[in-house]
C-alpha cells in the first residue's frame, strides 16, 4: 500500500514581471509586428542630399533648444540621408531616441 502523506503542495510562486527594459522591447516586437510587410527601397542621391540637409539643421535646432522634435527629427533624416552598409547603424540611434523618450513619458506617469 502506498503511503500517505498529509502534506499540502507548496503553493505556487507568483509570476515575475518582466524587468522595464524586457517589458519594453517586448513591446516594441509587439508593434513591429503591427507593422506587417513594407519594402525598403533605395533613394537617389538627390534626395538622400536633401535628407542629409535636413538632418543637420534639426541636429542644429537640437542643439540649440534640446527640444525631442528636433532631436527626432535629426535622427529620422540621419537615418533616411544613409548608404545601405550605414542604416542599421542609423535605425538603431532613432530607435533608441525613441525607447528613450517612451522611457520618460513612462517614468513621468
């Protein structure tokens, strides 16, 4: 005959909540995927030279008033203004200009 025991189970452990930065790129996955397909086509150099004006002056107007349009701005068009082998580099800053400025509106509430 089997044993019996008067033991309860151990109750269970409450779920851990991500850690902010886990949470937060688990967000942005989410809203990739929102996204759905686009194509990412070259530009001429003509208008890669305008968005590269343009990038400097709202880097410009950052620097000036520190406001987040213009640093997202800049980054936008740095980011467009940008050979092939120089994007990723590019998309990375304007996606952390982004992350950092949800990070504040967050820690704001």
């Amino acid at each position: 005959m089997a044993e019996e025991t008067n033991e309860t189970p151990a109750p269970k452990k409450a779920a851990r909540k991500p850690d902010p930065i886990t949470q937060l790129l688990n967000e942005v996955k989410a809203e990739i995927k929102e996204l759905g397909e686009f194509e990412v086509a070259e530009i001429n150099d003509s208008l890669r030279r305008g968005h590269d004006r343009r990038a400097t002056a709202w880097a410009k107007e950052y620097g000036k008033s520190g406001r987040y349009d213009a640093c997202i701005l800049s980054a936008a068009f740095e980011a467009l203004s940008c050979y092939q082998h120089e994007r990723r580099h590019a998309l990375l800053q304007l996606a952390a200009v982004a992350v950092a400025a949800a990070e504040k509106l967050e820690a704001g509430k």
